[in-house]
C-alpha cells in the first residue's frame, strides 16, 4: 500500500486545476477591431478578414487575397459608376 499523495492533485482532489498547455501556433483571433465603412461591399470585404482568425497562418493568404480582390473590384466598380452629368460650360464659342 502506497500512502504518499499524489504529486499533482486535481481539480477534483481539492488541488489547482490544471491548465491546457498554450499552443502558440494555434489559431488565435488578432482582436483588430473593424469599423464599418458604410459601404456594404466593402464592410462585407472587411468582416471576412474575421475568417483568417481562425485559420493557422498558412491560411491567411488565402483569405488576403480574396479580400483585396474583392476591395480592389469594389473600387473598380466605383469608376465605373456614371457619375452625375458635368455642369454646362459657362465659355461660349465665338464671342
């Protein structure tokens, strides 16, 4: 019979609970708060950055890319846009 206590008692035991070992390499949100823009394309665009947080860094790219695509098309389709008509010229030809 072994009458010695146990070296790490548990939680259960009336010892400290045992922490989960910290992973540095696991996925963590970056907490980089996002303001909306206005512009619901662009605030979408914005809110998928949220997907690279849980994401290990080798899937981080992916998720940039498609954001900046989708910014870089959203400003695209801003030039695009017929803007309002140019006022009337106030130069007269001839006189």
């Amino acid at each position: 019979m072994n009458d010695s206590a146990p070296e790490h008692p548990t939680a259960a035991e009336g010892g400290p609970a045992v922490e989960p070992e910290h992973d540095p390499a696991a996925p963590a949100p970056l907490g980089v708060p996002r303001t909306p823009t206005g512009n619901a394309e662009v605030d979408a665009q914005m809110e998928r950055l949220g997907d690279a947080d849980h994401l290990a860094t080798d899937g981080h790219v992916e998720v940039y890319e498609d954001v900046h695509r989708g910014l870089r098309d959203a400003l695209t389709a801003l030039d695009a846009r017929p803007g309002p008509p140019a006022p009337p010229s106030t130069y007269r030809q001839g006189s």
